[in-house]
C-alpha cells in the first residue's frame, strides 16, 4: 500500500488502482480486505492502512479495478473487530 490523499473518505477509483481514506479515531489498526474467487473459493488478502493524518487512515492499492469485493477491518483497543463495511466497486 502507498499513501493515498486522505482528502475523499471511502474508495476512490482511479485510471491505475484505487484510493482508500477511513475516518476512525479510535482505531489502533485498520485494514482493507479484499476478496477474490480462486479455484472456487473465496480468498481473502490483507493490506494494513498505516498511512494515517489524524483520525484519518488511508492507503493506496495499485491495480484494484471495477467489480472489487473488499471490507474494511478495524483494531480497537488490541481486539481485532468484524469487518464493518462490506462494498463491491462498481465504478
């Protein structure tokens, strides 16, 4: 994951990836999940956004195209939580 511009909150398609910014001030760790089919079933792949202004964490991803399916992560207080929003680009 590269920097992002933290400016957009929520996905930000591009013509070469995406751009992630997630407002959470209580957030120790967030994650963007994204999930793909492979051999018939479903794959899950982890990038941390650790790129953070302030409340605002955020993270590049090279080469996320239309039809991605990704959830956001977060760590609270050391408990890792369930995933708290579920998106499929459609850009």
């Amino acid at each position: 994951m590269h920097p992002a511009d933290p400016r957009t909150l929520g996905a930000t398609l591009t013509e070469g990836g995406c751009n992630f910014a997630i407002w959470s001030n209580a957030a120790d760790a967030v994650e963007l999940c994204l999930f793909n089919e492979v051999n018939g079933k479903l794959v899950e792949t982890r990038f941390a956004l650790s790129h953070r202004n302030g409340p605002i964490w955020h993270g590049y991803l090279a080469g996320s195209e239309p039809g991605s399916v990704m959830a956001i992560a977060s760590t609270v207080l050391g408990n890792p939580s369930t995933a708290l929003a579920l998106m499929r680009q459609s850009y």
